[in-house]
C-alpha cells in the first residue's frame, strides 16, 4: 500500500505544480529512501477498482504515509506532534528550494503585487505549511451589534499537543536554534518535539525602511490571507516612530493588504514580544468600518487625518 501512496502524493505534487514531470523519478527515489526501502512497484490500477479510491485527498495520503512509517518502526510515536514533524518532512521533499519560490514571486511581483501574493498564499497551502483540511474546522461567524457587523472566531486548527509529547518536550535538551518560531532559520528547519518542523516552509524577504525583514503566511490562517512581516534579527518587539515607516513601506509595497504592530506589552501585545513583527492579510475587519465619533488634528502634521473610532475597547 505504500508504493500506492507514493504514486498518488506525486500525482499531488504534479497536480498542484510543486513539482514537474521531470522530478517524478527523482521524488519517488527520496521518498523511497524516507521509507527505507529498496525498490519501487508501480501500482496496478484495475477497473473494479472504486472511484473514491482513485482520486485522494493529501490528509489521507500523508495519513497512510504516518500510519505505514509507525507501523514498520520508522516513526517512534504515533501522537499528533510526532505526526506532524513526520509527514512535514515528507512535503519538504516536494517542496522547491528558497531561491526557485523567492525568484517565482519577484517575477509576479514585477507583474502585479496581487498575483505574486495569490501564488505565495496558494503554494503555502498547497505545501500543507497552512493545512486547510484543519483550517476548516475553525468556526466563523458575524453578529450585529451597535458597533457594526463584529467577527467571531474559535480557532480549532491548532493542534493540542499530548501528555507523551509534554513529557518529552520536558526532558528534551534545550536548544536556542531557531531563537523562536519567527526566526528566519526556522525555513527548512525539521523541527523536534517542542519545536515544530519547518521543511515545507519558505520565506519572501522584503525591505522596510532600509532594514532587512521576512514576509510569511502564519500557518494557522486567523483570517484572509493572514500573514507574517518579521524583522530578519531577532530583536524585542517596539512601537516607536520607526515602527509606523516599516507599517507604511509595507503597505506601499503590498497596497491590497493590511499592516498593524500588536503592542509592544504583555497580555495586550503579541504572543511573541521577544521577536519584532506585524501581522497582516487581505481582510479587512470590523474596526476598519467603525464610524469616527471624533476628529483632531497632530500639529505639524496637517496632512494627517486623525479621529477616535466608535469601539466597545480602547484602541
């Protein structure tokens, strides 16, 4: 059954363009080698054969792919974060090298910034770095109120992690490589029981104001297009006047999306207040649509329109 898997994960990656005809031999040789075996068996597909079973989705390819690695002893553990370092590293074999994507998105970029962000925001997905088949579990919803049409989310992506794995990640050496999950050195990184693998994951560098920064698809998807902006060293989070020209050179460069800076605080700012970064996407949320209750004016900024918008909390 594995050879079957093999065959129908490299008709995904043909399918979805991560890989091309010419790499069909060589990926079917790696993924052999993954496996630990020896030889391949093309597999004889028959008439009687149910139509179901001819077209796969990638969860159930890479869960056979698990099950058969668990099975024959190539996989130690067969909980959900050992898993995912697993058929994470069996992707990062489809997935083509920094400078082929890097090239691929400045080439659409020249074109149009909209076509390069739908062809990074499709090849993330198609990598299974943003796995859709948990992203729809998460439940969405609109509800009025006298502050407008506000959104509700309960994210139920976001895999728990169990006690086998606690435990391990407890006893595990410490190590300071990647810095944290934003790090620029997590692109490629096979991960470890408290750090997750990063094989299928590339990264399109971008400039704001002069400094070197990583743009990214956070892999849990909050909302539209949610991505990533990290500063390329690993530098403590503030908000201060260089801040709003980063925001900025951002949003001239990718004039479809949006661009905020969590605060630089604990509780009220980002989950990682010890790595610079925004966070934006192509959505646009209630706030944005809140009428300004009132308006003012910044001396020696004329062409500055402020106000403070209608908002049940403080912003």
């Amino acid at each position: 059954m594995i050879y079957y898997y093999i065959t129908k994960l490299v008709e995904y990656g043909l399918d979805t363009g991560l890989i091309h005809k010419q790499d069909r031999v060589y990926i079917i040789n790696s993924l052999l080698e993954l496996f630990q075996l020896e030889q391949y068996e093309e597999p004889v597909q028959t008439v009687s054969e149910p139509s179901a079973q001819l077209k796969m989705s990638l969860e159930e390819i890479l869960n056979g792919m698990t099950d058969y690695a668990y099975e024959h002893g190539i996989l130690q553990e067969n909980s959900i974060v050992y898993r995912d370092l697993f058929d994470t590293k069996i992707m990062g074999l489809l997935v083509p090298r920094p400078s082929e994507v890097v090239n691929k998105f400045k080439e659409l970029y020249r074109m149009d910034p909209v076509k390069a962000t739908q062809y990074y925001y499709k090849f993330s997905q198609d990598t299974d770095y943003i796995r859709r088949y948990r992203i729809k579990k998460d439940k969405k919803w609109t509800i009025d109120t006298e502050y407008g049409s506000l959104d509700i989310t309960i994210n139920l992506s976001k895999p728990e992690k169990d006690p086998k794995a606690i435990a391990a990640a407890k006893l595990a050496k410490q190590s300071s490589y990647p810095k944290c999950q934003l790090c620029r050195e997590n692109e490629g990184y096979a991960g470890r029981v408290n750090h997750p693998a990063r094989q299928n994951h590339r990264i399109i560098p971008v400039e704001l104001d002069g400094e070197q920064w990583g743009f990214q698809y956070s892999p849990y998807v909050y909302y539209n297009e949610h991505c990533i902006v990290f500063n390329y060293e690993h530098i403590p989070m503030i908000v201060n006047k260089a801040t709003l020209r980063k925001l900025f050179d951002f949003v001239k460069q990718f004039p479809h999306y949006f661009v905020g800076s969590n605060a630089d605080l604990p509780i009220v700012g980002g989950s990682i207040l010890t790595h610079e970064h925004f966070q934006g996407g192509n959505y646009t949320f209630a706030m944005a649509k809140a009428p300004v209750e009132s308006s003012f004016t910044i001396p020696g900024y004329p062409d500055v329109r402020a106000g403070i918008v209608k908002w049940p909390m403080s912003v």
